[in-house]
C-alpha cells in the first residue's frame, strides 16, 4: 500500500455468521488489505481442520522427505504445491510436476476436509474482496475458455495453486512470496495442536504487528508486498500449514492476449508499447480492487 500506510485494527460487529470473529485490517484510505478471518463457529468445521493435520501429517511423516527437501526458501520444512504455474521460461501455463511425488501432491485434491477448508477460504476471499475476487473469476473463466484441459486444484475455489507444508513445527522466515500477484491475496491456514498463545504467530514486519495464529484458523494476506513470518510453535507442540495462492505469471499471460511478453513485443509491438506504458499505473488499478470498510459493511447489510 502506497507508501508505509497507517493500520487500523477492526472488529466488525455483525458479518456473515461464518466470519463474527473476523477482523480486517485496514490502510489510512479506509482500503482492506488483509483479513484475519478466524474459522466458522462449527464443531464440524474444527473437526474437519483437525482432520487435514492429520492428513498432512501421516502423508508428510509416510513420504520421508530427504533433507534437502526439508530445507526451503520460505523455512526449514518441505513444501509441495499441487496446481497451475507458469514463469521461468515457461511458455504455457502448465500444471505442476512433482516427479515423484505427485502421488502426494494430487492425493489432498480428493479429500473432501481439505476441499472445504480451501472452498471456504475462497469464500472468505469473496466476501472481504469481491472486486479482487472478480479479477481472479474473470481470468479464470477466459484460461477455461482458451485451455479446457488446465484446471484448478478445487473447482470451488478462485485460487489455482495450493501447497501444503509438512512438518512437525513449520515456521517460515522474514519473506515475501514474490512471484503470486502484487495486489492479490493469499489464503494461509494455520493446522496443528499447538497453544497459539506461546507460539505460531503471525508476524508482519512493515506493520509491526504480532498475531495470535491458531488451529484452524485462516488469514488473508497480500504475501507478495507485506514481509511475514511465522514464530516457532513451544517445544512439544505441533504445527502445519495449508496456502492457496495464484502466479502473478498466469495474469500476465492472459492479459497479453495468451502470450509470454517476449512473445507479445515480436508479434505486437503497438499492443506490447501500450501494455508497457499500463504497467506504470497497474499499481493504482490493484488498489482500487481492494474494499473499503463502507464498502464491506454495505454489502454485509444487503
């Protein structure tokens, strides 16, 4: 958000009855910019959230990820991600390899706890941001129209890659998650038995702020801007993690017309000079996508 924003910390009194203990952050423009959403106040749901721990948990403990595996950019844990990506010289947006482990990485795609955990936490991304919801909506519908055969992880959910992160106490590092959309959300569910008041905090470094994180519970943040981190769960307990999220590449692709931008500046070098002249302002058209406080509690109320 432009600058280093004020915060304002908010409880909205009556939202949807899935979200009475949400509360949203927001900027000195009144704009939403992270949400923590809690969980819905449904012994069915807290059950089904204490089943993906243990699902994540048996499979991650079954898989015996080698060491190098159980180090990566974000923590000292492994990772796998199961959905669409596209970067890295890519020239299609493709569904991810996980070589030998794809049988672990599709395995959470059928289970019916972890589709209503991710199918909420894209109903949540609606319902707090509707405006940036369509964003994400409207690319999907044209990549289904132009590639039937791409698909996401839950049909149910915006979002069209998710990783799960295994281990006994996952915690991250200082980081940013640079390659997802730089005015998009991602959804992060913290899982485990832990004692969120001694550890599994959420930490946003711009922000200066330290937030209770737990079981259960999830949170939408703008992971690509806003530097975050995890504190370590007290020794004893357990910790795991579940994301969903969407590659800043997947937009890019659509938005030049299903093209690399290499492959836009040779074919179209008017459109590839007026799509360079937009990306100046892309900026204040994310912005613009956020919801405003009136804006939620308008919508709330119809």
């Amino acid at each position: 958000m432009e600058g280093k924003p004020s915060v304002r910390i908010l409880f909205i009194a009556k939202p949807a009855t899935f979200h009475k203990h949400a509360r949203p952050l927001v900027d000195a423009e009144g704009r939403i910019f992270l949400v923590l959403v809690g969980q819905p106040d449904r012994p069915s749901y807290r059950t089904a959230a204490a089943a993906v721990y243990d699902f994540i948990k048996t499979h991650g403990q079954a898989a015996a990820f080698p060491a190098d595996m159980r180090r990566c950019r974000r923590g000292l844990f492994a990772a796998i991600n199961v959905g669409l990506t596209f970067g890295k010289g890519q020239m299609l947006p493709t569904w991810l390899d996980n070589k030998e482990y794809t049988g672990l990485a599709d395995q959470p795609l059928a289970n019916k706890d972890i589709t209503r955990m991710a199918t909420f936490a894209s109903a949540s991304f609606k319902l707090w941001a509707p405006q940036l919801y369509d964003h994400y909506f409207q690319h999907n519908r044209k990549l289904a129209s132009r590639f039937p055969h791409l698909h996401r992880p839950f049909p149910k959910s915006v979002f069209s890659c998710a990783t799960s992160n295994f281990g006994r106490s996952v915690w991250t590092y200082r980081h940013r998650d640079i390659c997802n959309l730089p005015f998009g959300l991602c959804t992060v569910q913290a899982l485990g038995n832990f004692d969120p008041k001694q550890g599994g905090h959420l930490v946003l470094w711009d922000l200066k702020l330290v937030i209770e994180f737990p079981a259960g519970a999830l949170i939408l943040l703008p992971s690509a801007t806003i530097p975050h981190s995890n504190i370590p769960v007290q020794e004893g307990d357990e910790r795991v993690s579940f994301t969903q999220y969407t590659a800043s590449g997947i937009f890019s692709f659509i938005d030049h017309g299903f093209r690399t931008q290499a492959e836009l500046a040779a074919e179209d070098p008017i459109k590839y000079k007026q799509v360079m002249e937009e990306q100046e302002g892309r900026w204040k058209k994310g912005l613009s996508l956020f919801s405003t406080l009136e804006d939620h509690l308008a919508h709330c109320a119809t």
